[in-house]
C-alpha cells in the first residue's frame, strides 16, 4: 500500500500459497513509518489467536510484534548450547569436587578465555623450541647419507 515515497503498511495474515502483494485471509493492523512517532495498531487478540494456530510472522512482521510486546524479545529455539570453554570449566569443577574439598588458600580459578590465552601460550613455546630444535636433528640424523645426486652428507663443522 501506500504511494510513491510514501510508504504504508498492513499486516496480514495471507497463505503462504499466495503472491506478496496478493490475496490475504485477515487484517491484523497497520504501520505507518512516516508518522512522527511512528504509528503502529495492532490487534493482538487476533495476532495470539494466529500464532496459535501456527502462522509463522515474517522478519519484518516479527519484528513490529515484538517492539508492540506481543512477541518476547528473543524466541528461545530449543535447549541452550554450552561453549567449549564451558564445557571444560565444567569438568574441571567436577574434577575438583572429586577430589575434595580445596584449601582455605586455594587460587582462583582463570575464566575460561584466560585459560584459552594461556594454553595457546604454552602451544606457541612448545612450537617455538621444536622450530628451534628441529635443524639440529635433522643435521644429526641425516649425517653421512647419500644426496639425490650421489654425493654425501659432511658434518657441519663448529
């Protein structure tokens, strides 16, 4: 609806079956954004009625229904899923439960991103000293064996 840079809207309810603009079942209320402040009607006896008999709000038709608190502010779609991090504080939690109650003075565990930090740490030290180690082994071991071209390997002199 509306006319040229004039916009106006209608919320319907329309079967999936039938164009955008096209033919609907109900009007539910209307949107009108150029007004200031914007007007938004809505009927919302008619709105829950639909969604309970499961009509699906499109993105834009959600949207208006949640700033006018028909819809809460976030659907929940399904059980929470836990982080990694989570996961292994919690089994890190558990271990400790096992093994009994800490001491008085007991440290302070790291959250989960300072524990990430520190283990990448310890991984980039322990790549570090196999860089650093790995010309040495390889010179060690390859000592006196043949080249593709037939000639042989000398100890590198110090």
């Amino acid at each position: 609806m509306g006319a040229k840079k004039r916009p106006f809207y209608r919320l319907v309810v329309a079967d999936s079956r039938s164009p955008r603009d096209g033919r609907f079942i109900e009007q539910l209320g209307i949107y009108d954004p150029l007004s200031e402040p914007a007007t938004i009607r809505i009927d919302s006896d008619k709105v829950k009625q639909w969604l309970s008999q499961g009509a699906q709000p499109s993105e834009a038709a959600r949207s208006l229904l949640r700033r006018e608190g028909i819809l809460p502010a976030v659907i929940p779609t399904g059980p929470p899923k836990k982080s990694p991090a989570g996961k292994k504080a919690e089994k890190a939690a558990k271990a400790a439960e096992a093994a009994g109650p800490a001491p008085a003075e007991a440290k302070v565990e790291a959250s989960p991103a300072e524990a990430e930090v520190e283990a990448a740490t310890a991984e980039s030290e322990v790549e570090t000293k196999a860089l650093d180690e790995a010309p040495e082994a390889e010179a060690a071991g390859k000592e006196g064996e043949e080249e593709p071209n037939g000639a042989t390997r000398q100890p590198a002199q110090e």
